[in-house]
C-alpha cells in the first residue's frame, strides 16, 4: 500500500511540475549591443534634462506623442507635456533611477519609475524615443 501511495505521490508531483515552472515567467534580459545603443540613448536624454532642454527632448521623442493629434509637433509637447511632467523632482528621478528592461510585443522597452510616473522609452526603426508616460500603478 505504501508503495502505492509513493507512485501516486510521484506522479502528482511530475505532472505539477509543468505548471509552476509556467507560473514563474523569465525575466526579459536585453542583449549586449540593445543595452549599448540603449545607454547612449538614455545618456543623452539625461543630458537634456540636466539642462532642462525641452527642445532637446522633444527631439528624442516620438511625435505625435502617445498618438495624440493635440501633441504633434515638437512645440506642443514642450508646452503641453514637458511643462506638466518634467518637473524638477522628476528629472532628477529620471537622472538618478534604473531603467528597466522588458519586451512586450516584439517591442523592446525600457520604464524609468518616478513616483506616479513611469517613463517609457522604445525601441523604434529610427532608435531609441521616448514615447509614453503611464501612471505607477
């Protein structure tokens, strides 16, 4: 009896297996030359910042901004977007947090988490833009 208790045990066990590994996704890891081409892009976009160049932002940023046709052009997301959500405190955030990787949708995409915010950078034929700012959920 006890021998078939430890078969039943075993295969219970066996045909659990499958289902937490499924439960346990692997974390994205971005390849060598993405994270290069990533950290010359962000480099540059702290730099902007640093200045506080809107312009200069609003350059490495896809247009029009989170498919809004309010925001265009360059010059209505410096007067819409940049004014409202670069503020001090979350240029300094963007200037001192990690970003993370993930890859969602054949997108690569990196998040910058500042309070309420997350920052959103992707992946585009033309490089690296900024392209979304969602609510830190």
């Amino acid at each position: 009896m006890r021998f078939l208790l430890r078969i039943m045990l075993a295969a219970a066990l066996v045909n659990l297996a499958p289902a937490v590994a499924q439960a346990a996704p692997k974390k994205a890891v971005a390849s060598p030359a993405l994270q290069t081409e990533f950290d010359g892009f962000i480099e540059k976009f702290r730099a902007a910042l640093k200045t506080n160049d809107s312009a200069a932002v609003a350059g490495m940023t896809r247009l029009p901004f989170m498919n809004d046709s309010a925001i265009r052009d360059a010059a209505q997301f410096r007067a819409k977007t940049y004014t409202t959500f670069f503020t001090a405190k979350n240029r300094a955030c963007i200037q001192r947090s990690k970003a993370v990787y993930d890859r969602e949708e054949n997108n690569d995409t990196y998040f910058i988490f500042c309070g309420e915010d997350i920052f959103v950078f992707t992946k585009t034929p033309a490089g690296f833009l900024f392209t979304d700012i969602s609510v830190n959920d």
